[in-house]
C-alpha cells in the first residue's frame, strides 16, 4: 500500500563513501561520520545491520526499553543455539535483564560518585608519583609513562589484582576488547587467534587469583564477587569469572585513550591548554569537551526486541542497531561549531546537552565517574606542572585495543621551574 511504502522500505546497504576498516578512518573517522549524519543518518551497512548517526536518534535508541543487547531467545547475533548454550558465563554488557540487572547491581556500589570520590587521593599520589618519574627527563611517553599507568593501577587496586602483574596482562586486555566485534564474522585468523590467546590467558590468570583469594577475602572488589558467589544464588562461578576479567578489561582500556587522546587534542590546540593552565577550574569542563571530542568508544550496538522506526525506516525485532556515539556528538543540531575543541564548552550556562561517549540506558558505563576523575587527575596535574608540551610525532600510532586508544604518544616539555633536555 502506498502509504505504508515509506516504512517498510529499507535504505540501499553501503559504507557510502567510506571504508571503515581503512587506516584512514582509523586515524580520523570523524569526516566520516559527519558525512554520514549528513547524507544517510539512517542507514544500513552491507552486513545488513543498522546505524544511527544522530544525537537524538541515538539517545532515542540509547534509551529504547525495547531494545537489549542479545535476540530474543537469548543468543548473540550471528551465534549458533549450540554456542549460546556451551556459554557458561557472561559479561555484564553482553546480558539482559533479569541477569543484566543481578550483575550489574552486585557491583554497582563500587563504581557511585561517593564511593570513587574516596579514592581521589589515591589517583592523586599515584598521578604524582608518575609526573615525579619523567619531570627532570623533559620527554615522556604519554601512553606508557601515565595514560596506561594512572587506570591500570586503580582498578588493579579496587579489584584486588596484584598491580605488579600488569605487564602479564596488558597485551591481553587490549587483545581481549576484539572480542566485542568477533562475532560480526569475517575477523582476520590472526585476530581470531589473538582474541583467543588473551581469553584463556586472562582465565587461566584468573583462576588461580580466586582460589588463592578465597578463605583471606580482602577489602577488594574481587573479595565481594567471591563472597556473592560462594552464597550460591547470585553468582555462577563462571559468571564469577567472566565478570572479573571483564571489569579488568574495561577499567583498564577505556580510559587510556580518554587520557591519552584529550592530551594530544590539548597540545594540537595550543590556546586551549593555555586556558585550561590559566583556569585550572575548568578541567570538569575540559574532561567533557575530551570525551565530546575524542572518546575511545565511537560505536556501541543495541539488539531489537521490538520494532521501532527512524525516518520512516521501520528496524525489526531482532535486528542489530549500531548507535553512532562520536557521530552524535558532533551533531551541529546540539552543539556549536560542533569540529571545534573548546575546553570551556561545559562550563557554558546553560551546558550544552551530554555526550554519548558512556553510552546511555540501562548499560550506561558503570566506570564513568572512575574514568572522569582519573582523567581530570591525570590531565589537571600534567598542564599545571609541565610547559611547552610538543608532540615528537605528529601521527597517532593507534595501539592494539579495538578502541580509539593509541600505543604511545611520545612527547616533549619544560616542567614548570626545569628545563627540556
Ligand atoms: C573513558 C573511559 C570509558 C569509556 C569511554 C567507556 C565507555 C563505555 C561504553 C560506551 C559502554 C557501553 C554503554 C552502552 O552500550 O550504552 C560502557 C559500558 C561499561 N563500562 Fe565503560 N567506559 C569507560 C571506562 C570504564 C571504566 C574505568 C570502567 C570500570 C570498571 C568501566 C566499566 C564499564 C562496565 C562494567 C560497562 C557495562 C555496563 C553494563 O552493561 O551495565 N568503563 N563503557
């Protein structure tokens, strides 16, 4: 019928100009995404699944109570009913309710603003102490000499996992984030193997941490999961497991990037780490305007439980949505001068609306107000105290993780009082 003709079509699948898998976009998919929002913001992907690009269609989409992140009988997208049921534990963001609402809650308490308030002199000195390492060298690795160090050691520590241990795992978490796309299907073997790899590396690690910490539980979050588990009906040992590993991974990889990435988007803007050192209020702000700008997480996806439509597109119930959150938060509909990086942008009356970077809904990151004061931390204390920052290579080399997290940054400066070697 003519008049039902709009929502039942669907949009001609493509990449429409642009080939996301290409290092051009990986350098810089924001031009992408801005050519999408602006000709296909409701499109399909040859893989035949959906993608939004618009701030109000992706929070529309965020906060969709019929949407979840598994289809209907429980499987994953593009998993068989035998792999669904030979899988034995699931991370949280791979759940829903009512599992999603167990696990996330027996942890949620962890990660509230008052309880990651008490661990800011804890970022602190360990801030401190990193900036002390480099000051008198007037160079340093952005990425190995703080951005990795500052998270890893946090949630190493709020976990209960030997912070000495890091470097066995570091390759293994960056590795393990791949996972998250496996199962879209034509992933290189080497990338399949290397997924794999850090999976039973991170179990096998982790396996022998739980039974050594059961019977001297500690103050950690570990101790807790443990503690959930042995009393039977709120954790599966699996769970136990695959819920640890996942924490390590997400408190762990994100966040480098955040630092990492708003560092090098202060120092390509001379003026605006000018104004952040001369206002150092501003870094909530500036924290911000890095994760609008250049947050590690560009995508995240939704499975359909029922139909919804965008401009007339009408998505079906077991369909895969992926909402465009770097795309959204360059949309100039909600944002002034949306490409520009102004680190006052959130200190603005009234504040322009949040960005998606976190996510949104009933899977919103559990981390953020972990990852914000880590960030403000880190950030605030590197401007204060090192001058003239320069970066010794003006391409990003992006690192191992599926997100936009690069593998070092090295850069020049003149602490304040010092000089640069
Ligand atoms: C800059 C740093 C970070 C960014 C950009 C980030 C981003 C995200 C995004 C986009 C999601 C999915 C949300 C959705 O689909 O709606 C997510 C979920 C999650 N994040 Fe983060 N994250 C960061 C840091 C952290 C940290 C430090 C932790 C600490 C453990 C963490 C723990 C989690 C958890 C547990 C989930 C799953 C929540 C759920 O399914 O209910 N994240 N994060």
């Amino acid at each position: 019928m003519a008049e039902h003709a709009a929502t039942t079509s669907r949009p001609v699948p493509g990449w429409h100009g642009a080939v996301p898998d290409d290092p051009v976009y990986y350098e810089d998919p924001y031009p992408f995404h801005k050519a999408l929002r602006e000709s296909h913001p409701v499109s399909l992907t040859p893989d035949g699944v959906w993608r939004l690009t618009r701030y109000d269609d992706c929070q529309r989409m965020l906060r969709f109570s019929g949407a979840g992140m598994r289809l209907r009988d429980g499987r994953m997208p593009g998993q068989t009913r035998e792999e669904a049921e030979a899988e034995v534990g699931r991370f949280m963001l791979l759940t829903d309710p009512p599992d999603h609402t167990r696990l996330r809650k027996l942890v949620a308490k962890a990660f509230t603003p008052r309880s990651i308030s008490a661990w800011r002199p804890r970022i602190e000195a360990v801030t401190d102490e990193l900036l002390d390492g480099v000051a008198e060298r007037g160079e340093m690795d952005l990425v190995k000499d703080l951005a990795l160090p500052v998270p890893a050691t946090l949630i190493c520590e709020m976990l209960g996992v030997p912070v000495e241990d890091r470097d066995t795992f570091t390759e293994w978490t960056a590795d393990a984030t791949h996972g998250l796309a496996l199962r879209r299907g034509n992933a290189p073997p080497d990338l399949v193997e290397r997924v794999m790899k850090a999976g039973l590396g991170l179990a096998g690690y982790f396996n022998e941490l739980i039974a050594a910490r059961r019977g001297k539980l500690g103050d950690d979050l570990l101790s807790r999961l443990i503690e959930a588990e042995e009393e039977g009906d709120r954790l599966g040992p699996e769970e136990l497991l695959i819920q640890s590993i996942g924490l390590l991974i997400a408190g762990f990889e994100t966040t480098i990037g955040l630092i990492a990435n708003g560092l090098t988007t202060l120092i390509r803007n001379p003026g605006e780490i000018a104004r952040l050192r001369a206002e150092p209020g501003l870094i909530e702000s500036a924290t911000e305007e890095c994760l609008r700008y250049s947050g590690p997480i560009t995508w995240t996806v939704r499975v359909l439980h029922e139909p919804i439509e965008f401009d007339g597109y009408r998505m079906e119930a077991d369909e895969e949505v992926m909402v465009g959150l770097a795309a959204a938060n360059r949309d100039p509909d909600h944002f002034d001068d949306p490409e520009r990086f102004d680190v006052a942008r959130y200190a603005a009356k009234p504040a322009p609306p949040a960005h998606l970077s976190f996510g949104g809904g009933a899977h919103l990151c559990l981390g953020a107000h972990l990852a914000r004061l880590e960030t403000q931390v880190a950030i605030g204390k590197l401007v204060a105290r090192f001058d003239e920052l320069e970066l010794v290579e003006e391409k990003t080399t992006w690192g191992r993780s599926l997100f936009r997290v690069p593998g070092r940054v090295p850069v020049r400066f003149r602490a304040a009082g010092g000089s640069a070697s």
